[in-house]
C-alpha cells in the first residue's frame, strides 16, 4: 500500500489522500483549498494525477474542505464510485451544488467590479477570475455517490475493504479503516475528530486496530474551554450587544455549527435568558441543510432526542426566521435595532456573510461572533486577528464591530481529545501521520504522541509518500 499526501498536508484545508493499492488508485477526501485566491485556485483547478485513473473515492463526511473539490475531479474525467454515509450524501448535495453556484456569483461580480475600474482607467485590478467547476459539474458528480450505513463493511475496489465508525464531528461523520486483504495492512484515516457532549450529534466511538493511522491535528496544541460554557457566553453576547442596539454578525459553517447555534439560542430562549430580538439564518445552503438533518434524527443525541420526544423542533422557533430570497437577504440591511444573524460561509470566504459583514462591520455597537476554526490567509482569519481593516470584495472595510470568539462549539477535539481518542490503538500503531494543521498545531501534538505512546510520528508535505 503506497500513501500520498496531496492536501491537508501542513494546513488545515483542501484534504486529499491517495492510496495506492494493487493497482488501484483511491481517494480518501477530495477537497477545496482555501486560503489566497491565486494559489487556491492553482491547488484546486489542477489534481498531480489523471482524474480519469481514480478508481473510487472515500468521502469521511460532508464538509467542502474534504468534499467541495468532487466536482473538479469528475469534470477532469473521474467516472467511479464515492462512497460515504447515507447522511453525507443528502448533505453533500446542496452542498456541491451551493459552492459551485457561489464560485460563478464570485467570479461574475469581480468581473463586473473590473469592468466598472477600467471603464474609469483603473488597470490595477489584477486578472478575471474563472470557477474553478460550475453547477453543471456539482450536478454531473451526484449519480456518483454510493450511501453506505454507518458502520458497515464493503469493498472499495477488489481486494480492498473498508468499514466506518462515528467520528462525532458532524452529522454522518465518519472515521475510516481501509485493509489491503492481500498484505493485511490496515490503515486508519480519523476523518475529522469530535468531541464529547456537542450539541446534536453524538459522540465520537474509538477505531478499532489498525498498523498506520493518519490523524487529524486542528487543535493540536491546546485545550478547549468547557462545552458548558457556551450556553453562558453566547448568552452574554446577545445581551451585551442588544443592550447597545447593536447587530451580531455570526459566520457559521451551514452544516453543523449553524443547528448549533441555532439550537443553543432555542434554549436559550425558551428559559428566557436572552432578550426576545429577531434571528435570521441566511443561507439557502443552511435552510436545505435543516432538513437534511431533520431527516437524520437517528442520528441524534440525547439531548437532541429529547427535544423531538417533547414535540419541539430543534431548529426552529418563534423568534427564528429561515431566509432562502435573495431580496428578504438585502432587506435584511434596512433592519434597525438589534437583531442576530447567522449566514455562510464559516470561513467569510464567500457567500451572503461578505455582504452582512461589508455593511456592519464598521460600527462599534456590533458584534462579529466567529464560531469555528479560520483558516491562515482567510477573511474570517483577519477578522479574529483584529486588523483595523479587512478586504471585502477587493476593498478594504474598517473594523470596528466587537469580535467575539466561540470555542467551545468547536468540533475537532483538542490535543488531550486527541490523544485520548487514539489511546485504544495506539499500542499496535506502527506510525502515525499527522494532517489538517498548521505546522505549530502538528509539532505540538506530535511531541505530545511520541511523549506519551512512544511512537513515530510524521508530518507530511504536499506530494511526500510511504510506503506501507
């Protein structure tokens, strides 16, 4: 089994894995790069090997960090098989076809702006930019996917078998093992890594043995705060910025961290410990996505579970309102007094976040609430940097709006997670390879590995290869 690194390798996007057994040649994850405009879209328009020669793809879950880039293998010729959950599927449908739409809005309105600039003799705008896939190719990808049920076993190509457990990421997250029948190697893939008592989802459940694991690294050199706590700080958000008659600006991941949220300020509500102000979740993606999860609810927790055996949907509410039309959107920046809302994407890279965060971010009684992990080189990266002023559009925009960060709805494990997550293999591991983290998260927890569980550890850069 030969193992190439071709993303994820040293940061925390664009993950893709190749395998090469027996002949075939294996996905696990095809994801965007995100990060500067230029080199992502150097990273994603061009894959190291013929699209063509794929002969099937694992997809651990549903985020566009490990699935948006699907669509660019397929229009380069891929033909195969991508196998996942039956809950990464429905999820990965609106998803696909939502990047590839906001890649030809992006590309259409910085050709507009570049037009308006040199029709006043401004030649200074840099080159046109073209989507890297359409919707045509997100549509052409769909038929692809095969659904396979959490947990169960199946052959990925001939000779090579692969089975899931929960990784308690996100829903219809999985971890992976895929076992070369011929040589008996079993190499472990951690997907992403969750944590214990998220909201919604359950836990994640320990791989079983496995010679080689490649793990997950995010937050590999710290500790997140108390999961508890979030109900208390989002609380003091809300109230903080509505006493001032502000606006919370609140990026969020459409899948997962924005029913989250969501279900977080439902209780909240509920015991009425937060003012009763107006919430908005701005996002087609967010809205098709409710109802994916929805759908799913064998997937809950406990708590989650409870909320359906009570009558009461998770996700909605009185004071929620789902918003899908592009005019109730722009609306949404006549709104006078406080009000909360929650759009896409979590990153600040694209979508209708860019408009809400041009038209707020400037005025001090606002609020900016970053929910999740931001990427180097991204505008949600910035704002939790505090520069005095981010692009937007190409345009600096001067910060001003308070930023407020929330951690504790993470959902990749810390370093101790790590760590503890791993410990039930970690006596027959032969080598770990660590992925998905900047270079000073993989060096803090590979010390921390080889400290603890006296194993090799290696942190791999794009296009290095192993043999196993």
């Amino acid at each position: 089994m030969k193992l190439t690194f071709w993303g994820a390798a040293q940061t925390v996007t664009g993950s893709m894995h190749e395998l090469g057994v027996n002949g075939a040649r294996i996905l696990l994850e095809c994801g965007t790069f995100q990060g500067r405009r230029r080199e992502a879209r150097e990273i994603n328009a061009k894959f190291p090997f013929a699209a063509g020669s794929v002969k099937a793809v694992v997809l651990s879950h549903a985020h566009i960090d490990h699935s948006g880039n699907l669509p660019t293998l397929v229009k380069d010729g891929y033909r195969g098989p991508i196998y996942t959950t039956p809950a990464t599927v429905d999820l990965c449908r609106p998803m696909l076809l939502d990047s590839a739409y906001l890649q030809q809005k992006d590309a259409e309105f910085i050709a507009k702006r570049r037009h308006r600039r040199r029709s006043i003799g401004d030649e200074t705008d840099g080159e046109a930019v073209e989507p890297v896939h359409t919707v045509a190719d997100a549509e052409a990808t769909l038929p692809l996917f095969r659904a396979v049920e959490l947990g169960a076993a199946f052959d990925v190509v001939d000779g090579v078998a692969c089975h899931t457990v929960d990784a308690g990421h996100m829903l219809g997250s999985t971890s992976v093992v895929i076992e070369d029948r011929a040589s008996r190697v079993r190499l472990g893939f951690s997907g992403d890594v969750g944590r214990k008592n998220l909201p919604i989802i359950r836990d994640p459940e320990p791989m079983p043995q496995v010679d080689y694991l490649i793990m997950e690294s995010t937050y590999g050199d710290r500790l997140h705060k108390d999961i508890g706590k979030v109900e208390q700080k989002l609380g003091d958000v809300v109230r903080r910025t509505a006493a001032r008659g502000g606006k919370i600006i609140c990026p969020a991941f459409a899948v997962g961290r924005t029913q989250q949220v969501v279900l977080v300020l439902h209780k909240l509500m509920n015991e009425e410990r937060i003012p009763a102000i107006p919430i908005f979740v701005d996002s087609p993606l967010a809205v098709s996505v409710t109802e994916v999860f929805r759908k799913h609810s064998n997937l809950y927790d406990t708590e989650t579970v409870n909320f359906v055996k009570n009558g009461e949907d998770p996700f909605g509410f009185s004071r929620l309102r789902y918003i899908r039309e592009v005019s109730e959107s722009k609306a949404l920046n006549d709104l006078r007094g406080p009000a909360l809302i929650i759009s896409a994407s979590g990153m600040c890279e694209a979508g209708r976040i860019l408009h809400h965060l041009r038209n707020n971010i400037d005025n001090p009684r606002n609020t900016v609430l970053i929910t999740g992990f931001q990427a180097e080189h991204t505008l949600g990266r910035k704002i939790v940097e505090g520069m005095p002023e981010v692009p937007i559009f190409g345009e600096p925009v001067p910060l001003r709006a308070e930023v407020v960060k929330l951690n504790e709805l993470s959902g990749h494990a810390d370093q101790m997670e790590l760590l503890s997550w791993m410990k039930p293999i970690a006596r027959g591991l032969k080598q770990v390879f660590l992925v998905h983290g900047e270079p000073s998260q993989q060096a803090a927890l590979a010390k921390a590995i080889e400290a603890m569980y006296g194993l090799r550890v290696t942190i791999p850069k794009r296009g290095d290869s192993f043999q196993l």
